[in-house]
C-alpha cells in the first residue's frame, strides 16, 4: 500500500532566535520564531507523514499550549512523529521538500540537512530531496518577514 502526504508550515523570522531548518543551526542574523524551535521544515515534513497516516497534524500531537514542548527539539518531535509510521509498518518510499525563504542561502546546507532528515525517517539520502527558493522579494517571504516549507511524502507498506 502506497500513502501520501503534504505539508506546509511557515514561522516568524525574529532577532534574538536561533535559525533552525531541518535539524542545522544556521548562520544568519535572524531565527525562528516559534513555541519549540520552530524548525519550519522538521514542522513540514512531520506534518506530511502525519498526513499520510490520516493523523491529523503536530499541532494535534504537540499542542503549543503544552509547557513539555516549549523550546522543544523538532528532531525528537519528528523521531515520535517517525516511530507512529513504524508502528504501522510503513517504510520511506520518497520525501520531496522546498524552503521558501529570501535569506539566509540554504544551497550549502541541504547536505546537512538531508542526512537530518534520512537518519530520522531511517532511509537513504537518495529518498531525500530538500530544495529551496526565493519568493524574489515579494511577500512575506521576500521581505524576510519569515520562511515556509512545503513537502510532498510517500510512505510504502
Ligand atoms: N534561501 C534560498 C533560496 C534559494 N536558494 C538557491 O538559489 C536558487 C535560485 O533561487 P530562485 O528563488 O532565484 O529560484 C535556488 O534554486 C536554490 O538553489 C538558496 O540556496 N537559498
Ligand atoms: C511544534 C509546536 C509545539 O511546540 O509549536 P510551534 O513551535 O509554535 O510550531 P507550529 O508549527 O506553529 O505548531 C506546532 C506546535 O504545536
């Protein structure tokens, strides 16, 4: 049985936060801004396998009005998300991603990231494609008032 998935989720880019895009501290002026560490993309491709399980999304699993989640590892939160597909036999078929973002470059830590991301859904970096975009400066995502990220998940059983 073959399921899909999608994800989408966007945070505030604020001063006086970490930059966290799936699982990599990220050199940059400006971070997240979130009740965990608002990784975006970690939020995105745990909302796709939930999507793809018919689970509803992280909000559901990991409230944000819940103190446990406060500055919360989105790794461990998508290790949790991870382990719900196991339990339910599915395995990786494919996971495609795109950060929407005018800065920082994300070219140099997609190889990072992919491995982040391949590790946690236990597969190849070959199932794992992380690609990012301006917005050329229009909207909220080109005046760097924030990033988004989308993802596209098929999980095999
Ligand atoms: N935050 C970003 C955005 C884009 N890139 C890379 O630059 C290429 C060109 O971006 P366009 O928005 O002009 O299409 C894009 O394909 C990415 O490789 C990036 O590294 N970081
Ligand atoms: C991850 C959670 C939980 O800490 O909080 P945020 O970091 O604010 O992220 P968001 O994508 O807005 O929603 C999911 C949340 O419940």
């Amino acid at each position: 049985m073959i399921r899909v998935g999608q994800g989408f989720d966007v945070h505030q880019l604020v001063e006086g936060r970490p930059c966290i895009i799936g699982g990599v501290h990220i050199p940059y002026e400006k971070g997240l801004l979130g009740h965990s560490d608002a990784d975006v993309l970690l939020h995105t491709v745990s909302d796709a396998v939930l999507g793809a399980l018919g689970l509803g999304d992280i909000g559901k699993h990991f409230p944000d009005t819940d103190p446990a989640f406060k500055d919360a590892d989105s790794m461990k939160l998508m290790e949790h998300v991870w382990n719900l597909a196991k339990e339910r036999g599915y395995r990786l078929g494919n996971v495609d991603c795109t950060i929407i973002a005018q800065a920082p470059k994300m070219l140099p830590h997609i190889p990072a990231i992919v491995e982040n991301l391949a590790r946690v859904l236990e597969a190849e970096t070959s199932q794992v494609n992380v690609k990012a975009t301006t917005t050329e400066k229009l909207g909220f995502t080109g005046r760097g008032e924030g990033i988004a990220a989308q993802a596209v998940i098929c999980l095999v059983r």
